[in-house]
C-alpha cells in the first residue's frame, strides 16, 4: 500500500466513525451556507453518509503487513456498518417524518437501547483501532507503506516531514491518554483529540499530492517546443563525421580505398595517385581537428566554435557530439573528480514558439537540464521561488512571476558561482547561434548574446560548445585556435553520404556501373555543403528515370548552382506544371506561419484567399476518417512534388490522433529563399498580403469546423491566444467579429452534435480565497455551470465593441443572471478594462448578485454580491503578490478605483484573514481583520493619497441625482414605465430606482461594524500567522481570506466557487 492511500484510508475511516458517532448520538448538524436547520431533511443526512461510505472504497488496497490488511478489514466492516445506519435512518423517517431535527431526538432518546449503544461502543473500539493501526504502520520499520513513506519525504520539503512529525506526536498522545484513562463514558476530550489528528491527516494529504518546490521551479523552466529542433534534426549516417572522435577508421579507410579504386576503373582515369593525396590532405585535416577538439574535450575550457556554411551539416554534428559515448567520456576525465554536469539546446529560428530562439529559452532549457540533474541546487540558484514554493500550493499565476528573463540570468551566474564552491563542472552544448533573434533595438544582438556566452565561459568550471554560421559577430568573438571551419572538412563525409544514398538503388543499371563517378562529382561540387549534395542526389535519381546515360548525368550536375539559393530557384522552376501553382501557394503558406497541420496544406487555395469566407461559409461537419486520410494523401503528393522543399515532421501542436504531423521547411535556407526570391514574390503580388495571425486564426477554425471534437482543446486555447492578443487587433476589426461570431457557431454546434465525446469547454471558475483555474480541462461540465461565449469574450478578449453589438440584442444580459455577470467577467479580466466602464454606464452594477457554489458541496448554492467577490479575489491577490512580487500590478487595481469612482459601492469594507497553507483554505475561523483600503495602501504606498480620496469621494446628493436623472433619460425609462412594457420590466426598473435612492438617503451606524472588527486582531501587510501549540509546520502557513465585512455585516467568503465565463 502506498502511503497516501494508508494515511488517506485512514482518514476516511476516521470521518466515517466521527460522522457516525454523531449521527447515531443525534448531535450531528447539517452545516449548510443559509439554511435554517429547523428545515433540513433527513434525505441530506443520508446523502452525508453515502458519500463517506463511497470514500472508503476510493483506495485500493495492495498491502502485505498485518496492519495494512487490518486496515483493509475494518473498512469493509465500516462498509456493513454503514448499510445498518441507512436501514435505521430509514425506520426512523418513516416513523417520525422528514426533518431532521425530528429524528434526531428520536436518537437520542435510544441511546440507552442495546442496539444503539451497540453500534456506540462499535464506533469506539473502530476509532481505537483506526489510530493504532497507523501509528504502528508509522512506527515499524519493515512495512512497505514506511518505505515508500521515506521515499516520499526524501522528494518533498520540510513541510511534508514536520506534518508527518505532528502526526506522530498526536497518535503518540493519544495512545498513551487511552491506556492511562480507560474505558471512560467522557466522550468530549477524545473527540476534540481525533479532529485534530484528522486536520493533521487531511494536511498531510493535501501535502502528499501537492508538487514539491523542486518540481514547481522544474515545471516553470520546462516549454513544450524544448526539444523540437534536436528531434527534426536528422541523424547522422553510419560514418558521417565518425572522424571527428573516433581515431581507429580503418573499416572507413579500407572503404574509401575500394571508392579510389573503383572510381579509377568507371572514369577510366589512372591518375588514382592525384585522387589519393587528395584524400589524405583531407584526412591529414581531420586528424589535426580531431586532436585540437578531444584536447578541449578533456582538457580545455573557454568556448569551442564550430562555424560552417548554411547546410553544411553543423546541426547534424552537435547532435552526434550531445550523445556520443566518447565525447562524455573525455568531458568526465576534464571533470576529474568533480561531478560533470552535461546540458544542451538546439536553436531554431524557424519554431513558432518564441522559446526556440531567444535568450530566454535558451536560459530556460540549460536551467531545466542542468537542475533536473542537481535537485539540490534548486533552492540555491532560486532561493526565492524555493521558499515562497515551500509555503503556498500551486498556481500557475504564483509560479510565474519568479522566471522572467532577469532571473533567469541571474540563476545562470549562480551556476557558475556554485562550480566554484561545489564539486561540480558544467558544459553546455548550444547549435545555431545564428537561429536567434538579431534585433539590436530590443538588445537582443548576436554580438550581446556572444558576449553573454563568453561571460558564461569565463570560469575555468563552465566551458561551452557552439556551432553557427560564420557571421562577424561569433567570428570576432570566439578564439580563432579554438574553431573548426566544418564546410573544409566534409567532402569525404559527403562522399560516403552519397555513396550510401546511390546504393539504395542498385537495381539501376546506370547506378551500378556509375554511382562512384556521380558520388566524385557531386562531392567536388558541394564545397562542404550537405543540403547541396542531398538536394542533387535527388535531383539526380530523379532524371535516371529518363536517361542512362552518363554523360548527361554528369554535364546535369555541373549545370546545377553551385550556391545553395541557385539551386532552390532551379528547383522551383523544374517542379511539374501541374503542381507548380498549388507547391507555390503551399511555399507562401509555410513561410507565414512556420508550419501548419498537415491536412490545412490542402485548404490552401481558401486560406491565401482575401477575406473571411473561408470556412465561415461551409456548413460545419466532421470530416470522416475517410475523408481525413484522402487530404493526408493529398498533402503527400503536394510535399513529394516540391523537390525537397518542404517535409513532413511530428507535430509540436498537441493534436492527438487524427493530425500528427505538421509541413514544414526541410532547411532555414529554404524559409531565407522564400522570402527574397524574386520569383516568389511575383507570384504573391496576385495575392493578398498575408497575415501570420488571420493566417493562423483561418487554420485553427478550420480544424475546429471540419476535424471534429478531438482536438478542440487545443483549436480553442490557440483561437483564445489569436484573437485575444491586444497588441495585434485593432478597435472595431470586422475580420475579428466574424470570426468571433464563427467560433461561437463551432463550439455550439460540436456540444450539441457531440456531446459525449466534445472536450467540453467549461466556465472558468474561481475559489475563493486564490487565483483562478481553468476548469476546460474536463471531460464533462461541472453540475451547475456551463460555458458562456458573451462572458468568455468580456473575460479574454475584452472587445467592448463586439460586446456592444451582441448587448443590442440582447440588453438584459447587461445585468448578472444566475451565477454569471458581464461585469463581473470584465473586471476580473487582464485585458482592457474599458469594458468595466462602459458596463456601468449601460446599468451594471457591481451591487448586483450573483449565485455561488459552496465549495465541495455539490449542487449548493448561494447570493453574493459582485463587490464583495470582487473585493476577496483583490485581497487574495495582493496578500499573494506581496509574498511572491511585490512590484507587480493588476488591472483589478483599476477597475477597483473604476468602482469607487462610480460611488454605487460601499467603501467600508473590511478583510478577515485567518491561519491556513497557500491560498485555498484553511482550518478554524478567521483571526485578523483590516480594511480593504489599508490593505490597498500598504500594497501601493508610492499612491497613499490618491486610495485615500478613491476611498473616501467627496459625496453630493444633487449630483448624485443629477446622474440618476441622466440614467434615466439615457435608457428612456420614463417612456418604458409608460408605455406597455410588461410587468416585470416595470418591477424590476422601480425596484432599481428604489434601491439607488435607498443607498444615497441612508446613514449607517458604525456600532455593528465595530463590534465586527472588534472580534479580530488587527492585520498588517506581509504579517505572518503565529505558531500554533505542538505545530512544527509553521514556515508553511500564511494568511488567506476567511470574510468580507461589508459595512455591518460579514459574509463568508472561504471556499466559495465563482463562475467567470
């Protein structure tokens, strides 16, 4: 049995018994948000029970000891137990009606009768048993449930280990309070003692399953797209650059004498001696290179320059070095007897993730490798991060802050600075410096990004190897000793590459009897360049199925470009006729997004077309597997008639099952063509201008519109990135209207057609006190809730003019209904807040309710204000924010000022906070207390008076009914209360108004909101809680939002579930 299924058992059974203690003893009250317990129905009472029975068959037990069996056993008799409560629950409602309170002194009255006090004394000896069991399981050194307990504690912080201790210690008093007590009939002392050894229990859980500080930090340096240049480079071949390590080449050497030999025979040329010193000058060569790059292998530091033309092979090269038994071997003796450290990162300008190419990932990827190996370097080179990780639970919004570029840099110098006090030695392989972003105005240079490496490499414990083009900037920036010109010393490399590639196809004649001579020609030709001698080899093979002829073949290698950016125009205008249009739009496509899905190859004509039609105008249908495989198809042939252009590689786009591969270009270079041939450029004139992100929005829609429901996660977070993203669109955008208005039709469509397999894109909903989560990554939608485009679109693209259109129609969607509310959407939203204001000046109202889930109670639910959530998710995030990012600031802080300014809130508002780990909760009631605008203050006390006069407007009540009164012109309200509008239209008008001039007319007495306050102790920002009696958890506690006092009167607010969208 694992341990969290032991202590988690545990805790069931113990929740079992005191459930059924109190039940069976008619103490237990239903605790429900707003109900009147006179009210309540038994039916609640055995919905209770049922769900704690259900938790007792949750765990799957596999364990071997006698106490874990023993476990196993007395839930199964908790089980029986169960079914005998529900029989006499069952009786009794029968007997003496539906309420509970009814029933409950009937129990009590059969306290005394043998078959109650049974049960009584049943419970008793379970919960015995229950403590003793765990504390021997805890104890005894030879269960599998404490070994996998130290294994567990080993991979966790103090946290884990002090809540374990405490549990111990609990369990340990207990024992010994029953042997010297007795049998006692004073069940209060016992029952106080097992609540907290059950908070302990729960807390270790919650410990247990939460990700330690260790994985957090590796969670937040770890991007998808970390390994997608490394995975599309290719191989090298059996022998390609084996020279570079290996010293012993006499297999190679006995087969470049036959190539000699034969070569001399098929061109009737004798002069084999020239042909020979030219392989060993070549070879002479590679030994020097060979012995300069295995003495800064083993013995060297500062950085190693590999530099080569484009396409010589350079990405190849650093692949075979990153995983070559030989070069870590070497690497280990320059260690000696410190721990070598080994990471790498292939660039790469062409990935459409930013990662791929800048700084940051590159700090990213070399901190992830590098730490997943030194765990214990993780609180070191992130001390903060690793501390604030230890104290709260995971939430992507907390983690984030403490990975931005600077300290990222500043990490990377840490790793130096602990090579220096540690036994440890760092190397990093790092290909394509050239791949980076070159943009000097962001300070983002090559020549910075040489100096940054070079600063990296300055301590005689960190070295570095880098391949790049031969640009200026490396080439004057890295040591002309340490550098190997890559494109001087592959015509060997490419001769035995063009050897293994011609003898695939020995079934031809010519092959047979010529391969040799057209390997010499094509190898002489390349200088050093692979993608050349790749690109005519095939070109070659190709028109061997029109000629045998030697000659011809020979004069056509010599006709082609000797430069790479000649070839690809030649082979753009050898491409069938045919094809040539369709190829060229498909070149067009790529070069705009970096890629895209295989099968949006095929929609190609539609996606260069102007405008938005497409797929808007189709009827939406899913594609069957048919269909899906003939577009493969035909993509095949669009790729395979390009010459070798473009390629399929596995998709990085998270598209499961039906789309696994993505076409892209089959070199940078051909991407660099693309862009500046002339010819390309002509074909596009007749086209419109393309547009990577409509490009991208047509491709993602069009896989939501015809590929069906299994991918729709990722069509709608790439469609909510491209829509969304502020700093492209522009105010009243028609494409982005339609479009919006297409991807509500997609979503409808597929959860009505299919609504058993459609990933169901849920509202996102928050818990309160903390950070939002997405919810969309359930299968189904949680009870109550569904998901609302309107909302979503004021939440995540904050478009007020589309907003504005949709509200036309449909004007009471102004105000909250249910438990969603426009306004409440928009003010929770990072977006532009302009959407809050002119909400409020249609009528919103941050007054206005909305429903709530009690948190954990299904199906319950409950009134709150939108100001007062509004004002605990604030207080959450300002109370988080300090801990973890101090500087950092919210749009909430605007909208906040936006609804004071408004003056239809009530300023008085109050905070409680209570003791509780992270964010989501926390055990007893709330403790301290402070008001909302102290809190603000000390958050942002560069504005102290500005929040004060926010907090406190100067109020004039003919200026307030000036503003009522141009509400009430604006809207035509007079017209509407007399004209024929219905009645509740009437009511709920009046009922406005009323409300309004309530609020401006009355005066509140502050004796109630300081009897309020009163009860807690005062708060101060950054304040942590105190140390609870036996607690050794404390550095894991911090403050959370338990209230909100809303002038005199306090609202819980713990644990509440709110709908975003």
């Amino acid at each position: 049995m694992d341990p969290v299924t032991a202590i988690g058992l545990a805790s069931s059974i113990l929740t079992f018994v005191g459930f059924s203690y109190s039940l069976i003893s008619g103490t237990y009250e239903i605790a429900k948000l707003g109900s009147t317990t006179g009210n309540d129905n038994v039916e609640l009472v055995v919905k209770d029970l049922n769900k704690l029975t259900e938790e007792l068959r949750k765990h799957e037990l596999k364990g071997t000891s006698k106490h874990e069996t023993a476990l196993t056993k007395l839930a199964l008799k908790c089980e029986a137990l169960s079914g005998e409560l529900l029989a006499l629950l069952e009786t009794l409602k029968a007997k003496e009606g539906f309420q509970w309170n009814t029933v409950k002194v009937a129990l009590r009255s059969m306290r005394k009768k043998r078959e109650v006090a049974d049960k009584m004394a049943m419970l008793t000896e379970y919960r015995s048993e229950v403590l003793a069991r765990l504390l021997s399981l805890l104890n005894e050194r030879q269960t599998s449930t404490h070994t996998q307990l130290d294994r567990l504690l080993n991979d966790r912080h103090d946290g884990l280990v002090s809540r374990l201790e405490s549990l111990q210690n609990a369990l340990n008093i207990q024992a010994r309070e029953q042997r010297g007590s007795g049998q006692t009939n004073d069940e209060e002392p016992k029952l106080n003692k097992i609540q907290e050894i059950q908070l302990i229990l729960s807390k270790l859980l919650e410990s247990s399953q939460q990700p330690s500080p260790d994985v957090r930090v590796l969670r937040q340096l770890y991007f998808s797209s970390m390994y997608n240049r490394e995975d599309s480079v290719r191989d090298a071949g059996r022998d390609t650059f084996k020279w570079i390590l290996d010293e012993e080449v006499g297999d190679i050497t006995g087969r470049d004498d036959a190539f000699v030999k034969r070569l001399s025979e098929e061109s009737h040329d004798r002069n084999e001696k020239w042909i020979t010193e030219k392989i060993d000058h070549i070879r002479s060569l590679q030994s020097q290179t060979r012995s300069n790059f295995l003495k800064w292998l083993s013995r060297g530091n500062c950085i190693f320059h590999i530099s080569g033309k484009a396409g010589s092979g350079k990405s190849t090269l650093m692949k075979l070095l990153a995983f070559h038994p030989r070069a870590q071997e070497e690497l280990k003796r320059w260690s000696g007897n410190k721990r070598l450290i080994f990471a790498h990162f292939f660039a790469w300008s062409a990935g459409k993730d930013e990662m791929q190419n800048t700084l940051h990932g590159l700090c990213r990827s070399i901190l992830f490798t590098v730490l997943k190996q030194c765990p214990d370097l993780i609180s070191y080179v992130f001390p903060e991060a690793y501390q604030a990780f230890s104290t709260t639970q995971y939430e992507v919004y907390i983690d984030e802050p403490f990975f931005r570029l600077p300290s990222l840099m500043e990490a990377l110098q840490k790793l130096s600075t602990v090579s220096m006090n540690r036994q440890y030695r760092f190397c990093f392989f790092i290909d394509g410096l050239d791949e980076f972003k070159n943009e000097k105005s962001q300070g983002t240079s090559h020549k910075k990004l040489a100096d940054i490496l070079t600063g990296w490499a300055a301590n005689d414990n960190v070295k570095l190897l880098v391949s790049s083009r031969p640009t200026d900037e490396f080439m004057s920036s890295f040591s002309e000793k340490l550098r190997i010109k890559l494109h001087e010393l592959t015509q060997l490399d490419i001769m035995r590459f063009g050897c293994s590639q011609f003898e695939k196809h020995m079934d031809n004649a010519c092959v047979r009897s010529h391969y040799t001579t057209l390997v010499n020609e094509v190898s002489r030709n390349a200088q050093g360049v692979f993608l050349w001698a790749h690109l005519t080899i095939g070109i070659i093979l190709s028109e061997m199925s029109r000629t045998q002829d030697i000659k011809k073949l020979q004069d056509l290698i010599d006709a082609i470009p000797e430069e790479v950016e000649d070839l690809y125009r030649s082979l753009l205008e050898s491409i069938d006729r045919r094809y040539q249009r369709k190829v060229n739009k498909v070149l067009r496509l790529i070069g705009a997004v970096r890629g895209c899905p295989a099968v949006s190859i095929t929609w190609a004509d539609e996606l260069l077309a102007t405008g938005t039609s497409f797929p808007v105008t189709r009827d939406i249908e899913t594609y069957s597997e048919e269909e899906i495989e003939g577009l493969v198809l035909e993509a095949n042939r669009i790729v395979s008639q390009s010459k070798g252009l473009l390629e399929f590689m596995p998709s990085d786009q998270a598209l499961n099952g039906s789309v696994p591969l993505c076409v892209t270009f089959s070199h940078r270079t051909v991407h660099e063509f693309v862009d500046q041939n002339e010819q390309m450029r002509s074909f596009g004139k007749g086209f419109p201008k393309l547009d990577r992100v409509r490009l991208e929005i047509k491709i993602h829609l069009a896989g939501l519109w015809f590929l069906g429901p299994k991918n729709a996660q990722y069509y709608f977070r790439a469609l909510t990135q491209r829509l969304g993203d502020r700093n492209y669109w522009a105010a009243g955008d028609e494409d982005r209207y339609t479009w919006l208005d297409a991807f509500e039709r997609t979503i409808q469509h597929h959860k009505g057609v299919h609504p058993t397999t459609f990933l169901g894109i849920t509202g996102r909903e928050s818990i309160l006190p903390g950070f939002f989560f997405d919810s969309n990554v359930s299968l189904l939608p949680r009870s109550g809730t569904n998901f609302s485009f309107l909302h979503w679109v004021a939440n995540r693209i904050g478009d007020w003019e589309y907003l504005r259109r949709k509200l036309q129609g449909e004007p009471k969607l102004v105000h909250a209904d249910g438990n969603l509310s426009l306004l409440f959407s928009a003010a929770l939203s990072w977006k532009e807040q302009s959407t809050v204001d002119h909400l409020l000046e249609l009528g919103a109202s941050p007054n206005e309710s909305i429903m709530v889930h009690k948190s954990k109670v299904e199906d319950e639910m409950d009134e709150m204000s939108i100001w007062v959530a509004f004002c605990a998710l604030l207080a959450s995030y300002i109370i988080i924010l300090d801990e973890i990012h101090p500087t950092h600031w919210h749009p909430m802080f605007k909208v906040l000022r936006t609804f004071l300014r408004a003056g239809e809130v009530d300023p008085e508002v109050s905070i409680v906070l209570g003791r509780g780990r992270g964010y989501r909760g926390f055990p007893g009631d709330g403790t301290h207390v402070i008001s909302l605008k102290h809190l603000v203050q000390q958050f942002d006390p560069d504005n102290v008076d500005a929040w004060e006069e926010s907090f406190n407007p100067a109020k004039n009540i003919f200026e307030e009914l000036r503003k009522m009164w141009s509400y009430l012109a604006t809207h035509r309200i007079y017209d509407t209360l007399c004209g024929c509008w219905n009645y509740a239209a009437r009511r709920w008008t009046l009922g406005s108004l009323v409300a309004a001039w309530s609020y401006m007319t009355t005066r509140r007495s502050n004796s109630n909101l300081c009897l309020l306050r009163n009860k807690y102790l005062p708060y101060r920002l950054g304040m942590k809680p105190e140390r609870l009696l036996g607690d050794k958890a404390v550095g894991l506690y911090t403050f959370s939002v338990y209230s909100v006092i809303l002038g005199d009167v306090e609202i819980l607010t713990n644990g509440i579930e709110l709908q975003i969208y």
